[in-house]
C-alpha cells in the first residue's frame, strides 16, 4: 500500500513550469519523483482552484483527441508521415501555419481560426 505524501511547493513550482515548457506527464513524473497520478491529481486540484475542466485523453485513444488528430490531418496535406521537420525552412512553416489558420472552420460557424481569434480580440482586421 502506498502513502501518500503532499507536494513541496519546490515540487509544484517544478510541475508547473515544466508543464508550460510543454513537458509530458510521465516525463514531469519521473523528473519531480512521483507517480504520474500525483501530477494528473495536482493538474485537477488546480482546476477547481481556478474553475476551469480539465479532461485527460488516454494516449491509445485517438478518438478522445479528435480537434488534435484533425489538426494532423491537416497538416499531413502538406507535410507527409515522417517528414523531418528540422530539415524544413522556417518560411515554409509559416505559409502552411498561414493557410490553416485562415480556412474557414465549420465548428465555428465557417469563419476562420484567425478571425475568431481577432474578433475575441475585438481588433478590426484591415485585410
């Protein structure tokens, strides 16, 4: 049986900013040293701290992810399986990034993910 023990703050700090380096759980785990259910557990006490959901997908369980695998399949029109993407030019990046954030999204009533963006912004677009 296991005992639980809290987190040091030392520790939470370390949680948090290796989360926003975008660091993986199970890696965020192993470099504090604790389960990655300690982690998981600190993300949703946060959570309710801050009143926002949160919801984990299970990594074999592609269908709980669906606007990210939707996202690759977008970018794989342009950028195949296995392309290494340290060999590409920062300018060919950028066009495939403009051309996605510009196409009209059903989910958001066919207007594009940079206007919406823009408009929450309530910055007037002069295109």
């Amino acid at each position: 049986m296991h005992t639980y023990s809290q987190l040091t703050h030392i520790q939470r700090y370390q949680i948090y900013a290796l989360l926003r380096m975008g660091h993986m759980q199970t890696n965020i785990a192993r470099t504090v040293g604790v389960y990655k259910s300690t982690i998981r557990r600190e993300i949703q006490r946060n959570a309710k701290a801050l009143q926002a959901d949160v919801y984990f997908a299970y990594p074999q369980a592609a269908w709980e992810r669906g606007s990210n695998e939707n996202a690759n399949g977008l970018i794989r029109q342009y950028f195949p399986k296995g392309t290494n993407f340290s060999n590409l030019k920062e300018e060919d990046i950028s066009i495939v990034d403009m051309r996605l954030n510009h196409r009209p999204r059903k989910c958001l009533g066919f207007s594009s993910p940079y206007m919406v963006f823009f408009q929450g912004m309530r910055v007037s677009l002069n295109t």
